[in-house]
C-alpha cells in the first residue's frame, strides 16, 4: 500500500483550543510543554515517576465512535502522544462556571498546601465522566468505584476523608451541559482530524518522533528507522527520561496504530492487540475470570492503567511484570511482527533471560494470543507490601485441568521468582497425573523450593519469597479441593467475555 505523506506538526485540543507544533526535541513532556510552553502551572510535578498524582490531567480520545475522559499522569507522557486527541487541565476544566470538582474539593475543605489539589480535582473529573456516561449519577460511586480513581494520587496534609467525599458528591452529579457540549465539539473536530491519513513526523535536531497510524506506516517507520524506541503509554519509558536522564533519539509511538489496539475473541480464543491498554485489558481478562480482574485492578493504578499497554508491560522483559506469569500461566501466544513477515510464540519462549527478549530490530509484539478452556481451575494471587500501586514482591498464577480427579495440563508460572516470569516446571512435573486430594502437596512444595534461586532486594528477601510461592502453591491445591471457601474465591468459571473494543 502506498504510504501517504507526512504531517510535521502535533495538533491537539488543549481545552477547546487547537494547538498545532512541532517537536524539536521528541524527550519533551506533556507536563513539560504545560508549564513552560503553555503556562499552564496548574499542574504540578511531584514526584516525575507517576507515581503521586500531582500531574494528573484529562485526555479525551475516540473510543467505540464517542469522546472518552481518562486520567494519565503528564510527567511521564510525551507530547507528541496526545496527537488527535483533547487535553484537559485544572484550568481548561471549568467550562461557564468552575468545574463542580473544583466547588466541591473548596466546600468539603478537602485541600490545604493545595499542591496536590489540582490531580485530585482532575480525578474525581474522570470518575464524573466515566459515571456520567453509565447514567450512574442517582445513586453515585460505590466505595470501590471512589478507591479505583482516587489511588494514583497522594496527599500530604489533608486527610482523604474530604476528599472523598467530595468524589462521591460528584459522583450524583450528571454531566453539565456545558461540558456535554464541548465534549461533542471536540468529538467533531477529532473526527475530522482522524480522517486525515497523513500520520505524523516530527523531525527535530538529529531526533525524530513518528506516529505511524497503520500496520503499513509502522513497517515503513521500522524500516526507516530499525534502531528507534517503540514507544507504547510511556509509563517504563517515560521514567527512562525523567529518572534515569537518557535522552532518546528516534522514538515510534504505537499508540496510533488502529490494528494493534483491536480486540477479538472466538468460541475458544481471546485475541488482545498489543496497544490495547491496561484499563481496557481489565474488562477483558476480568470477564474471563475474577482473579485476573483483581489482579488488573492493583496493577498500579488508574492513571497508570489508562495509559499503559499489554504489549509494554510484556516487551519490557521486567521479571516482576504482572502481566506475562498469569497469561503464561493460561497458555498465551505472542505474535511478532517485523519487515520478514508474522511469527507465532509461545510467551514463556519470548523470555530469554535478564533483559533479553526474543525479539530483533525491525521487529514488534502485534497481539496476544489466550486459549480459553472452559474446564480449566486458574488462580493468580500478585504479593506487594502496599494494594494500590506497589510492584509485586512476587507473582504466582497456577492453571491445570482436573480429570478423574487427577492434575493434567497443569502450569504454574511465578514472576519476581528469578530474571524472567518462570514457570514451575519440577513442580508441574510433580503435580501432574496425581490425585487432586492426594498428599503430593508435600513433594510439590519440595520441587517448587528447587525451581527457583530467587534473590533478595528492597521489596523481599529470597527466605520470603519461597515461603510465599509455596504457600500459593497450597492455596491453589486447596481451592481445587474446595476446602475452604471463607478465603478463597469460588472455583473459576469461564464465562464469554464481553468486547469493548
Ligand atoms: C506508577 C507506576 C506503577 C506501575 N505499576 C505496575 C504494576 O503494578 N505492575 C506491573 O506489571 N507494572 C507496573 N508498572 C510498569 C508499567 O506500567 C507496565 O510495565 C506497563 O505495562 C508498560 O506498558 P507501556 O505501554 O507504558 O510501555 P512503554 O513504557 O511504552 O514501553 C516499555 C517497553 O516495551 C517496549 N514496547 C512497548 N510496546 C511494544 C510493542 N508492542 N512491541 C515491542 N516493544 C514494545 C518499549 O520499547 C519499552 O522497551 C508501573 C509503572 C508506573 C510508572
Ligand atoms: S508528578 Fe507524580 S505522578 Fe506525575
Ligand atoms: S493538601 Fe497538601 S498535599 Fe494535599
């Protein structure tokens, strides 16, 4: 297919306004471009890592044919990734009046320094917007529904008992109709951008930011450019910029890419496509199973979701990824793409070792491939010290089917256990053709404890995190014989998935 031009320029909405600019330098921030280009200060920076919530801000983007509000960290997100897309700030929030976020967080005195105030005010925003669409607002947001949005942003002084009561006033809230209006105003004009088929290229001083916006414009852009950094949501590599101070050349959004952000399932598999984020990606898994929606649901938090990638959370090889133990764990495939053509891999292959991947220059992770079995007992459990945004100390996610009540296809995968996600397969061995309620437990145990040589770090010693896995291990056993339902989830059942995309 021929490859249209190029546009030069990032155009977004910043507000109601249009903003069109080129990018010299592709590292720069959209905090960054907020403060000192725009001068926009409402927004703050605390901590540049995504982590306290002081930058948070609203990005409007097309999602199933209407505008959709999510909430994303600016520190961390580079500016050529909000092209064709609207950004709201504390100060473009109020549309004829102060935003109702805003009266509210004044009235329930839930601000004092007030350094944090501006990420709260654009959270409890999202959640307005994500309630107003579901017509929830009469009853208002459940205490979990309030934690999911309020988790990515911290305060020192106030106490989050005000704060939380302003999200749930603005919870009954509907949308105003001043913002149901600019909100279709901006779907328009989005519409109209996105009807451009020129995809975007900033070239900047020896750097240069590319947008492809197909599967033909990214193999012309890997092609182009084989050494360039694949950018998914930037929630690793934007603290590669900020933390780390590496200065990227050539960098590859994939954000763009329509194909690589679709869904798709059959009778017996779910396909998710690489850029499909993590938010999204909750729904799907979690309609598959509740262990694996809780554990999307403590995967960082909201502002991380919205914005993060299956397909980065898997590329970036982590050992304590949450992502790659439990899709192992259920039989995943990895389908990489690259200028020779498409490949198929089993996931647990694509781990060589410590920050080595099975994948060349030139080459990308397009989808992931999930076999569904309906028979099949899964179970994943992440440990970290804290629920809400924390690193897992380790992960354990456990599938087998059970047959005349004996062990078959059993797989047990373990992240934050050795320098890749590993699975257990002493233990499998073990496991598998004995009888469920037999004592194997024992010589499980035994075979997991030499699987693994884990280390000790800041977030667990190597002592606790056999003692863990083993005990995960039981629970697994134990929820399988069904023992004791007081502290386990009832047995999983595969149900259809419901597509959001
Ligand atoms: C505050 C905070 C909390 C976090 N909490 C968690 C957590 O609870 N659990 C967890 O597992 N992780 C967590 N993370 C890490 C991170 O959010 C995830 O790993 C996320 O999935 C990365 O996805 P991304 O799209 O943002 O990747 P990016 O940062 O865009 O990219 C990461 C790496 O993958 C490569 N890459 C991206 N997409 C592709 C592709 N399609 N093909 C090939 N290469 C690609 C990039 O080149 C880069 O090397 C957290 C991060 C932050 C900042
Ligand atoms: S400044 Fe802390 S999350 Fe962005
Ligand atoms: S009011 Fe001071 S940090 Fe929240």
């Amino acid at each position: 297919m021929p490859i249209p031009n190029y546009r030069e320029q990032v155009r977004f909405l910043l507000g109601q306004q249009e903003i069109k600019i080129g990018i010299n330098n592709p590292n720069i921030t959209l905090l960054e471009y907020l403060r000192l280009t725009a001068r926009l200060t409402g927004t703050k920076e605390g901590c540049a890592e995504g982590d306290c919530g002081a930058c948070t801000v609203l990005i409007g983007e097309i999602h199933q044919g209407n505008i959709r509000y999510q909430p994303i960290n600016a520190c961390i997100t580079l500016l050529g990734m909000v092209d064709n897309k609207q950004v709201h700030t504390v100060e473009t929030l109020a549309q004829d009046n102060v935003h109702p976020a805003q009266a509210l967080m004044a009235e329930q005195h839930a601000s004092q320094c007030g350094y944090c105030t501006p990420g709260f005010v654009m959270s409890i925003a999202a959640l307005q917007c994500d309630l107003g669409d579901k017509s929830q607002t009469k009853v208002g947001a459940s205490k979990a529904q309030i934690d999911d949005y309020l988790s990515g942003n911290l305060c020192r002084c106030t106490g989050y008992g005000p704060i939380i009561n302003a999200a749930q006033e603005i919870s009954k809230k509907p949308l105003s109709s001043a913002w149901q209006t600019q909100a279709q105003t901006a779907k328009k004009t989005i519409h109209e951008w996105m009807n451009d088929p020129r995809p975007l290229r900033c070239v900047g001083n020896k750097a240069i930011f590319v947008a492809p916006n197909s599967l033909d414009t990214l193999h012309d852009a890997l092609l182009k450019h084989p050494d360039a950094t694949l950018l998914g949501g930037a929630t690793d590599v934007g603290l590669w910029i900020t933390k780390l101070g590496k200065r990227l050349t050539n960098i590859i959004y994939l954000g763009q890419v329509s194909e690589m952000r679709n869904v798709s399932q059959t009778e017996d598999t779910l396909e998710i496509g690489a850029g499909v984020s993590l938010q999204d990606t909750q729904l799907l898994l979690g309609s598959l199973t509740p262990d694996l929606e809780h554990l999307m649901r403590r995967f960082g938090a909201r502002q991380v979701r919205s914005q993060g990638t299956v397909g980065g959370n898997i590329a970036n090889g982590s050992p304590i990824g949450d992502l790659p133990p439990a899709l192992i764990a259920l039989g995943a495939k990895l389908e990489i793409a690259g200028a020779d053509g498409i490949r198929q891999i089993p996931l647990e292959n694509f781990f060589i070792g410590y920050g080595k991947q099975d994948l060349s220059p030139g080459e990308f992770v397009r989808l992931i491939r999930i076999p569904i079995n309906r028979n099949l007992h899964f179970r994943c459990w992440k440990i970290s010290k804290r629920f809400d945004q924390d690193i897992s100390s380790l992960m354990g996610a456990f599938s087998a089917t059970v047959e005349n009540n004996k062990f078959q296809d059993v797989r047990i995968c373990f992240g934050g256990m050795a320098g890749t996600p590993k699975r257990a397969s002493a233990c499998e061995a073990v496991l598998l053709q004995q009888s469920v309620a037999s004592d194997v437990l024992v010589h499980a145990k035994r075979a997991l404890a030499r699987d693994f040589e884990p280390i000790t770090d800041m977030r667990a010693s190597a002592e606790y995190r056999n003692y863990v896995a083993q005990n995960l291990l039981e629970k697994f056993i134990l929820s399988i014989n069904d023992k004791d339902q007081s502290i386990l989830h009832k047995d999983t059942v595969w149900t259809t998935p419901a597509i959001h995309q």
